[in-house]
C-alpha cells in the first residue's frame, strides 16, 4: 500500500528531474526481484503438494483394486480344495522365474523360452496380418467397388471363431507351427482391415476437397493425405489385433502343443501344478499388458494434434 | 495493372482473343450459362439452383451474397469443379470446366490445411503440383514467396495447430495464390474468424488482388465485405430453385479505405441496397 503513492510522487518528480527516475528504476526493480523471490517458492510448494497429491489419487484406486483381488483369491483358494493361494503361488513363482531359461528336452523347458516362443508366433502370424490386412483396409476404403465385393465375405468370416481355422491349418500346412500362425494370422487380420477401411472413409472431405482442387496424383493422395489421417485408425486396429492374437495363441498353443506358454498351461495341468497354471494366467495378463502399453506409446507418437 | 493481367493469360487463351484489342480484360472470363443444379437425397430431388446466368470479366472481384442455405457455395463448388451442374455450362477461360483444376483456386471456409504437414510443406504441396517441372530450388522459392506475400514467413516450419485462424487462413490464401491461378475461388474465407481479424485479412486480400490481378468469385454473408472488396456484388434469392436476384456494380474506386468509406454516402447507399435486397425483398424467415 504504501509503495503506490511513492511512486506517484516519483513519477511526478522525474518529470523534473533525472535523479528521483534513476530512484524509481532501483525501486521498481527491488519490488520486482521481491515478488519474484516470493512467487517460484510459493509456486513450487503448491504443485510439490499438488503433484504428490495427484500421484496417491492416481495410484489409491488401482492398489486397493489388486488387494481386494488377491483378497477375494485368498479368501476362494482357502475354501476350495486344491487352490494355492496367493502365497504358494508366490513362492512358486520365485522358484519359477529363477531359472526362466532351462531346456530338458523339448517338452521341459524354463517359462522364459514358453513366453519367447508364443510371442514369436504371434509377432510372425500378426506380422503377416498387418502387412495383408492394412493395406487391403486402405483399398476397401477407397474404392466403393472393392468395399461392396469384400463386405459380403468379411462379415461371413470375421465372426468365425479362430479355433475353427486350426483344422484347415493343420491340413494345408501339415505341421502344428504354421498352423498355430494361420490361426493367428486369420484372426488377427480383421480388426486391421475393418479400421483401415472406416479410418479411410474417414478423411474429412475437406481434404480430399484440397486433393481434388490440387488435383494430387493417387500416390500424393495416400502419402500426404491418406496415410497421414488415417493413421490413429489403423493403430487402432493394430492394438485391437494384437489384443486378439495374443488372446487367441494360449488356445492355440494347447491344441497344437511344442513350447510355448499356451502348451506350458497345458502341460502343468496334465501334471497337476496348479500354482504354475494360475503364474501363466498372470504372465498372459501382464505380456498382453504390456504389449498394448506399447502400442499406445507408438500411437501417441504419431498424434498430429 | 493491365500488363498484369497480360501475364496471366496462358498461350491459349491470347490465340482465342487474338482478334480482340490486347490489354483490355477478357469478357466471360468465367462464364455461367443456364445452371441448374439438383441434389438427389432420401427424401427425393432437392433443387437447389435455376437457371443461374453469370457473366464475369477478366480482373474482375466478384461476391456472391445471400442467406444460408441459399447455394452460394454451390455456385462456387462448380466454378471450382468440385461438382457437376445437372443443366448448362460453365467455362473458364474459354474452356469448359470439367473437373477441378489449378487454374481454379480454391481459399476453403475452415482453411483445410493439412495438420500433419508444416505451413510451408501445405503450401508446397501445391506449388509442387502446379511448378512440379522446375527445379526444387525455384519450388521452395515460391513458396517461400506465398507465404512471404501474406506476412507468414516467420511461421514457415509451424504446424496448422501452432497459429493462429487468422494466420490459417492466411497460410490457406497463400497455398492458393502460389498456384497462380487464373481464377481465386473464396468460400466464405473469413467466416471463422473474429471482427478485428477479419478487417485485417480482407485488407490484406484487397492490396493482394490488386497486385496479382487475378479474377476473384468471394462467397459470403458478410455485406460490408461484399461492398468493400467487390467490383460487382451477385445477390442470390432464398432456396430451393434459387437464383441470382440483382447485380450490383459497386463503382467505387480502387484501393478502398474502410475508414473513409464508413462515411461515404455512396457506400452506405450501396451498403443499404444489399441490405434492402437481404432483409425486405428476400427476406429468411426464422428457422
């Protein structure tokens, strides 16, 4: 308050004479450093409490999610004869992941070469699916022609489920291998060349107003135009796709057996380790968690907006 | 300004109008003749323009005006080529209009730049397609030009999401002028933006015409625009079957001034004669 009227005065007197301004300056730049010196540390005591409260806001719900999960799991394995519970699994995964990479012969080998060998099939039979699934979204979506030929036969095949692929793999292919990435191929594919093709007929008409008005060549179209906006799409259907494949390898894997996690659940069955059976469910949960986290990072790279 | 105009012309069009007097601008420069235009939807056939007669010079910046909805912007979808009249012609430079072409520009009302492309690589885009022969140097000359023109060059290597409408819409005019066409096509160009803005752009626009001497259909709902940029003002009667209503010749010298006009009485008499055709004889009833 009392800073205003000195100023005032001053000011008034600057009109006179060069010293008082000089004075002003050193005043002003003393209130400036002042609320300066006063303003980051007050600043940065609030976002600290702010950030630290955001922090447990974010983490309270997920954690009292997992506990009331491994309370209710406790609480079944307790009542239910054979169930381990969330201790004896625990131990057990200790042991387990101890040693993730043995072989003892190719029936007995370490979780570690079950997890890399199922996620090599996947990335092989949902590698091939994208490389024939998105670009057969982007003709489907840009011809009407082709649209209304494939739309007949995606919805006849697409609600198929994928195990019903595994016998006509096993009988083109005549090894289990190929046929448990024809399944995941088959399955995998259709996420990728719906969503190209809707993220295709997407593209605001603006754009393709300015294609036509430039008169762009079908090559500009797709690489500056299509590809570009369609994009978020098909990295949708990507995510979608590998959701399922990776869903759809544990099923495939138990039928056609050989390494893998899918053969592991099985195998540990057939020898009644239940503890093994119930870390594989959460190995799955956590890869596919994990590969979906990743997708999302990609997709987030190339958000234009 | 003539020899400008001169330049302008392809190769083509100088051995149509060998016979005319050089120097004097071309007559049906963009011409319409007996448009009709119909949209089919669900519900059946939408007319949507009758009998549409528009006869414009070389040079010349003409508006369209009228309320929504009145196919205004039809009128300039198929001077751009965008779409086809159900009846009559449309030419260009002599020739008819077929499909959408360079030699059309079109500023779009949301500006339509490409988000994921630099200002500088959207207006390149189009540069290239139109200079696509000459050497990359001279192709980053131009553009560089385009946007040096609208006062963009500072916001050369900024994405559409990192400026301002205004300087969009700029960047979208820039994208249009550098293909130097024979004909600018506005679409509402600064429908989207604020008043102050809007003033700014429109005067930008006004000394730019000038300079290039380009041909200008503008459409929009803006009368003091109309008036101020307009050497002829088309104003359109309320759909469906609409029609152009009257033309008015706005004759009054060039450059402008907003500030002189606002007290000019001939202005405020054209002003007003736009505004009686809008608000008495043509009347929109509330929706």
């Amino acid at each position: 308050m009392n800073v205003v009227p000195i100023h005032q005065e001053i000011l008034e007197s600057s009109k006179e004479d060069t010293k008082p301004a000089k004075l002003q300056m050193v005043k002003t730049k003393a209130e400036v450093t002042k609320s300066t010196q006063i303003l980051p540390i007050a600043q940065s005591g609030f976002t600290w409490g702010e950030k630290s409260k955001e922090i447990m806001r974010q983490l309270i719900p997920p954690v009292i999610g997992l506990l009331l999960l491994l309370a209710v799991w406790s609480l079944i394995a307790a009542q239910a004869q054979g169930l381990p519970g969330p201790i004896s699994t625990f131990k057990a995964a200790v042991v387990l992941f101890s040693d993730p990479f043995y072989i003892n012969g190719p029936n007995d080998q370490g979780i570690g070469w079950n997890i890399v060998s199922s996620l090599q099939r996947v990335a092989l039979g949902f590698g091939l699916a994208a490389m024939v699934g998105i670009p057969l979204g982007f003709m489907i979506g840009r011809f009407e022609f082709l649209n209304r030929m494939t739309a007949p036969i995606i919805s006849l095949l697409r609600p198929v489920s994928p195990l019903a692929w595994l016998p006509i793999g096993l009988l083109v292919f005549k090894a289990a291998n190929p046929a448990a990435i024809w399944v995941i191929f088959i399955s995998a594919i259709w996420p990728m060349i719906i969503n190209t093709a809707v993220g295709v007929s997407k593209v605001p008409q603006d754009y393709m107003n300015v294609a036509k008005v430039l008169n762009l060549n079908e090559w500009k179209i797709l690489t500056k135009i299509l590809i570009p906006s369609t994009l978020p799409y098909v990295l949708t259907g990507v995510r979608l796709s590998i959701g399922v494949a990776w869903l759809v390898i544990v099923a495939a894997e138990m039928l056609t057996g050989g390494v893998g996690i899918g053969f592991w659940v099985w195998d540990e069955w057939n020898n009644l380790v239940v503890e093994h059976i119930i870390i594989a469910i959460f190995v799955v949960g956590i890869v596919g968690l994990l590969l979906e986290q990743f997708l999302i990072a990609i997709a987030k790279r190339f958000s234009y907006e | 300004m003539e020899q400008n105009k001169e330049k302008t012309m392809t190769a083509s069009t100088k051995e149509k109008v060998a016979a005319k007097p050089l120097g004097k601008p071309l007559d049906r420069y963009v011409f319409i003749e007996n448009v009709d235009m119909e949209f089919r939807s669900k519900k059946g056939v939408f007319k949507a323009l009758e009998n549409i007669n528009l006869n414009i010079q070389q040079g010349e910046f003409v508006s369209i005006i009228g309320h929504s909805g009145c196919g205004k912007s039809t009128v300039l979808n198929l001077i751009a080529g965008l779409t086809q009249p159900t009846k009559g012609n449309l030419f260009c430079a002599g020739r008819e209009i077929a499909r959408p072409g360079p030699d059309r520009a079109v500023v779009f009302q949301n500006h339509s730049l490409l988000p994921w492309l630099t200002c500088f690589e959207n207006v390149y885009l189009a540069v290239e397609r139109v200079f696509g022969s000459e050497t990359k140097v001279n192709l980053d000359v131009r553009t560089h030009a385009a946007l040096d023109l609208v006062g963009l060059s500072h916001a050369a290597e900024k994405r559409p999401n990192e400026i301002s409408g205004g300087m969009k819409q700029r960047v979208g005019i820039a994208r249009a002028l550098a293909m130097e066409p024979k004909v600018l096509l506005l679409d509402e160009p600064f429908g989207a933006l604020d008043a102050l803005t809007r003033a700014n752009l429109q005067d930008e626009l006004a000394k730019i015409i000038e300079k290039s001497g380009c041909t200008a259909v503008m459409v929009t709902h803006d009368v003091d625009e109309a008036v101020l940029l307009s050497d002829r003002i088309v104003m359109m009667t309320n759909g469906p079957s609409a029609t152009i209503g009257e033309i008015l010749t706005v004759d009054i010298p060039k450059p402008r001034n907003r500030l002189q006009l606002a007290e000019d009485k001939h202005y405020n008499h054209l002003r007003s004669e736009v505004l009686r055709f809008l608000y008495e004889r043509h009347a929109k009833k509330a929706a």
